[in-house]
C-alpha cells in the first residue's frame, strides 16, 4: 500500500495485517472489539491500521502462547499512551509482570505431571490416597457425589 506521494502508507488494511501478522481476518476483528487493537475507518468505510499494530499483534500472539489471559493482555496494553506499539522496555515490563504467573503454572504442572501415576487405573479420583484432586481424602466429609477441589 503506497501513499500519494509514492512511499509506503503509514497504515494497512485488515487484509495486510493478517497476512503480515500471521493471524486470520477474524482474529483481528476479535483482538479490536477487545480493545487489544484499533482501527481507523477510510473514506470507503474500510478499515485501516497503523503500522504499529503489527508488533502489538505480536506481543498478543507471545502472551497467548504463555497462556497470559486476553484481559491481563488488554489490561498490559492500555497502560500504553495513545495505543502505540509496545518497545522493547514495554515488553520487559509486561513479561515481567506475567513471568512469576508462568512460573507457578510449571510448578503446578510438573507436580502434576509427577503425581499422575499414582492416579492411573483408579479413575474415582476421591480415595484417600489420592494426591491429585482430593488429599486426606478432604471431600469425604461432604457426602457422596462428584466433587472438585483445585487447591493450586
């Protein structure tokens, strides 16, 4: 996309940026109605993104990936002035922020991951010996029935 005088344009279509950004069409409306990106609309009604959408698409697709919810995204993202492009100092700030998160949930897995085995082949989930969703057999006290105790 060229501007009037020849060079590139300081804004893309919705098409660009998905290409570009590696994401669908649809992902970018989603990430807009969230707030985590804007547009502005052409004379043709069509929507246009500043180049700098690109690396705010990117920090989206980074935090997703870790598993960092849309709203702590979107929350991270507001706190930028006037919606620019995260920097590079923006970025150490936000997975800063979202590091201790992933780290507690590596903990939670890997003892997941080391307790499973004891639960393989029982399939009740409720026995006293089970460390995984009811130790000391905690839930007994409530009545039968299925129950769920997530204590991480």
């Amino acid at each position: 996309m060229a501007d009037e005088g020849g060079g590139p344009s300081r804004f893309l279509s919705v098409g660009e940026v998905a290409r570009r950004a590696g994401v669908a069409v649809s992902a970018l409306h989603f990430y807009e109605t969230k707030g985590l990106i804007q547009s502005l609309r052409s004379a043709g009604n069509q929507r246009r993104y500043p180049r700098g959408v690109l690396r705010r698409v990117a920090v989206i697709k980074v935090a997703q990936r870790a598993g960092v919810p849309l709203a702590e995204i979107a929350t991270a993202l507001a706190a930028l002035p006037d919606g620019r492009a995260p920097t590079a100092a923006d970025w150490a700030a936000m997975s800063a922020r979202w590091k201790a998160d992933l780290e507690a949930r590596i903990e939670r897995l890997g003892r997941l991951r080391d307790q499973l085995s004891l639960c393989i082949g029982c399939g009740c989930l409720s026995l006293d010996t089970c460390p995984l969703r009811n130790a000391d057999d905690r839930l007994g006290a409530a009545g039968p029935g299925a129950r769920l105790l997530d204590p991480g």
